[in-house]
C-alpha cells in the first residue's frame, strides 16, 4: 500500500483517520497479562540495587554471643557507590545512608511502614521494624527484601 506523505496535511489526515478508527478486534487476555507482568519488572534494577553484604545474623562469631544477649542486628547493604548501614532492635531502627540524600523508606510487603528524613551525615532513625519481609527504599534505589 503506497500512501502519498508529501505533504503534512496529508500525513496528519493519514493519522487522524487512524486514531478514529475503531480496533478490528480485542487484545487477547493472554496480551493483557503478559504486558503487566513486563511492566512490573521495569524497576527491577532499581529495586535490586542494593544487594546485603553484611549481616549479623550470619556472622558465626556474633552468632553465640547474640543467642545470650540481646543483641541489635546489624546490616549493610552496597552497591555501585552506595552504602546504606542499618542497625535493629527492640527499641527501633537506625542507620546511615551513604551519601546522604532524601528520604528512607522501610517498606513492608502492605506498603510504606515508615519514612524517616537522612540528615547530612545520612544518619535517620525509625521506630521498631514489623516482623517479617521488609526492604528499605530510597532517592535512587532500594534494598533487597529481607527477614526482620
């Protein structure tokens, strides 16, 4: 099919009559879902920017002496020039962001649990963290999920 595009009233007539037309038939269901779920791994680099290098928990030498006392988990996470240190307990959450920027998010599987501002040394400081799977997210990124 050859169209005559020469000149832009034409070419704008071309696109008008196409946009007014009706599709001939609907998008497949199966189209539908596989678009979502494209599109839901459109942060996946963000939200896995931040991958934990250090826990506590894991640390055999402070394993025995956490299982006696109580003692705060500490976490870091790094990754491509930032670092984001986080120490928990029963009292709360604090931690530093490095550099510092913006806001700290801890996220819950349900939502935000609780945003606290970095100040210019990045540190914040958040009430206690739910049980469970958490992630914190920031200007630029987030962590992985994790246990609390």
């Amino acid at each position: 099919m050859r169209h005559d595009w020469d000149s832009d009233e034409v070419l704008l007539d071309a696109l008008r009559d196409a946009l007014s037309t009706p599709p001939s038939s609907d998008v497949p269901p199966e189209f539908v879902e596989a678009a979502k779920a494209a599109f839901t791994w459109r942060t996946v680099d963000a939200e896995l920017l931040l991958i934990t290098s250090y826990d506590s928990v894991l640390d055999d030498t402070l394993f025995a002496r956490a299982r006696s006392t109580s003692t705060a988990r500490q976490l870091v996470f790094d990754a491509d020039g930032v670092t984001l240190q986080v120490e928990v307990s029963a009292a709360g959450v604090t931690g530093q962001l490095m550099p510092a920027a913006g806001d700290v998010t801890l996220v819950a599987p349900a939502g935000d649990v609780e945003t606290a501002p970095v100040d210019e040394l990045g540190m914040f400081v958040m009430g206690p963290g739910p049980r469970g799977p958490v992630k914190f997210r920031f200007a630029g990124g987030s962590t992985d999920w994790f246990i609390l």
